[in-house]
C-alpha cells in the first residue's frame, strides 16, 4: 500500500512513533471511535476533489483499521462498556 496512505513520513515524530498514536494516548475509545469516523467521512466526502479518488477511499479505509489497531493506547486501555 502507498506510504502516503499507510505510513506518510509527514506524521512520523520520533521513530516508531506516529502522532496517531499519541492522538490516541489523549483520548478514550469512544473519544478516539468519533475522531477516526470523523476522518472517515470527511475522505469520503472529499474523495477525489483534493486527492486521487482512489487514494481518498484507500485513507478512509485505513482509518477503520486505525481505530481497531491503535484503541489499546487510549486512556481507557483500549476497554469500552460494552
């Protein structure tokens, strides 16, 4: 998969750390639930207007794969009341 989707060296801030992940370590899962759909809909929405349609679909889908694989950093430890 393309970096600019998966790994995009923009977000990198030390190695092995992104600032998703720190994101992350500031919220709980549901606080950190709504700001991944957030980013969600807006590549959807947006898809193909600023990027490549294609890409826009691919950075949406990642987020979905974000929040299943970074919501054991939250603050809650990744435990939601269900």
């Amino acid at each position: 998969m393309n970096n600019n989707v998966k790994n995009p060296k923009h977000y990198q801030i030390i190695s092995g750390v992104e600032s998703i992940d720190i994101i992350a370590r500031c919220m709980t899962v549901e606080q950190f639930s709504g700001f991944c759909l957030g980013n969600i809909l807006k590549y959807r929405i947006r898809a193909g207007k600023k990027d490549a349609l294609e890409q826009d679909i691919a950075k949406a889908n990642e987020y979905e794969n974000i929040f299943e694989n970074k919501k054991r950093l939250c603050v809650d430890g990744g435990v939601d009341d269900e």
